[in-house]
C-alpha cells in the first residue's frame, strides 16, 4: 500500500509574528508545490492565523501543537479544536514528549485531546516514544503499545485509516540522536501491528506513521526509505528553510 509522504514541522515555541510570516514565504520559495508529499506546519497558536493565509493557498496543511479536550469553557489560556479548525488547520499535534514531560500530559488526557480533535473533524497526530532509561531497560515496545492504546482507547474503526500517529523516541528529540533506521523500522512495524489489531489490516495500511526525532538533510533519505515510515515530524530544522525544503525533497 503506497501512503503518501507527509513532512511535517513542529515550531514549538519558537517565531514572533514577523518571523514566521518570513518562514513560511522562505518555506514557499524554496519547496514550491510539493507533487506526492504533503507538507504540514504547526506554528504557535497566535501566528496561526497569518501563517495559514501565506500556507495554505501553497497546498501546505496547518497543524495546531495541542488543544483542549472541552469544546469551550472556563479553561484560561487554553484552545479549542474548533479554535484551531476556524484559523485553518486540518491536524493537531496531540501528546508530544514536551507536553507530557512539562505539563503532565497523561495517556488518558491524550485519549481526551483525540476525542475533541475527532469531533472537530481535526485529524490527530499521536505522539509516542521512550525514553533513554526505558530503551535501557527494554521496555520500548512495552512503553509504545501502552501510548498506543491508551491514546486510541476510544477510537472508531472509521477514524483509524486518516489518522497519524508519530514515534519520537524521547532520548532523540532536539538532541542531534537520532534512531537509526533499523530502530526506527522496528517500532514503526510494532504500531502498525498494534494499530491492526486495534482497527483492521486496510485502515491500518493506511494510516501514516511519522518519525521524530533529530530528522535532518543528511538523514531523511535512509530513514525514508522504511518501509513502515511514512513521514518525519521535524522540530530543529524546521525553523531552517532550506534544511527542511530538502527533508520534503528526500529520495528514497
Ligand atoms: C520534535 O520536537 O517533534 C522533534 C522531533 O524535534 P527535533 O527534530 O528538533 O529533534
């Protein structure tokens, strides 16, 4: 099954306003239309809005970095899946490593986070990944199905085939460690595994598993050619244009 590419670039908490209208037109002039690859950011929440209208007309997808599990309400300095639908996005980044680590984000929140997106019609990027002690001590697979199932606890069969979800192993997050492709490979077949017992073989065929963590010009090509990775969520070099027009640009 043939599942096309998607490069996505999590900005984090990173670009005022005028910095990230530049990136996005640095972004358009150095990757153009992207053919057979989609190309998705997820800027800060207050840029959203002015990064949608220099992106989107380009064919590049919007993603909110997180949201709210309630649909509105008394929840200072949160945002809502519709929130995020009305700037322009199409996805949400939901249970990054960052958000569990730093604002203890659990597995049931995340299931909660993913139930909200769904009922916006967002589509969920579902982070998962160990960290260095749990690689240690084996427990990679353990940890990831446990992610896993505790994100997609509520999940209908329909919602499986469009969702992402993203391995991130915590140890190679921002820290230049990157998995090799054989580890990467490797868990990746695990949650399309789990993700067919969870749903069924089509859906899980279709479903879009990305790699993160430390995805950079002069590794893309041989983690992409995996066969079970379909995609990088790229933090660090995103923020460089011409670093991540040639992370889309991977030949594999
Ligand atoms: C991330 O934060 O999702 C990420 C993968 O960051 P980096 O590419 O900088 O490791």
């Amino acid at each position: 099954m043939k599942r096309t590419p998607l490069l996505a670039g999590n900005w984090k908490m990173n670009g005022t306003l005028s910095e990230a209208v530049n990136l996005a037109r640095d972004l358009f002039r150095q990757i153009g239309k992207p053919s057979g690859r989609e190309v998705l950011v997820a800027p800060p929440f207050p840029v959203l809005t002015c990064v949608a209208a220099e992106i989107l007309p380009a064919g590049y997808l919007l993603a909110g970095q997180n949201l709210h599990w309630e649909d509105s309400g008394a929840f200072t300095g949160e945002v809502s899946a519709r929130m995020l639908v009305e700037t322009g996005c199409s996805h949400v980044i939901i249970g990054h490593s960052e958000r569990r680590q730093y604002f203890s984000e659990t597995d049931a929140s995340v299931a909660m986070k993913v139930g909200a997106a769904l009922r916006a019609n967002l589509i969920p990027i579902v982070c998962v990944g160990e960290t260095l002690a749990e690689r240690e001590n084996g427990q990679t697979l353990g940890v990831i199905e446990r992610q896993v199932r505790g994100a997609l606890v509520n999940l209908t069969r329909s919602a499986f085939p469009s969702l992402v979800l993203a391995y991130e192993p915590v140890w190679a997050i921002g820290t230049g460690r990157v998995a090799t492709p054989e580890q990467a490979q490797h868990v990746h077949e695990a949650i399309r595994r789990l993700v067919t017992a969870l749903s069924d073989e089509s859906s899980a065929a279709m479903c879009r598993i990305l790699y993160g963590g430390s995805v950079k010009p002069d590794n893309v090509d041989d983690l992409m050619s995996q066969p079970d990775i379909d995609g990088a969520l790229v933090g660090g070099a995103s923020l460089k244009a011409d670093d991540f027009a040639r992370i889309v640009a991977f030949q594999s």
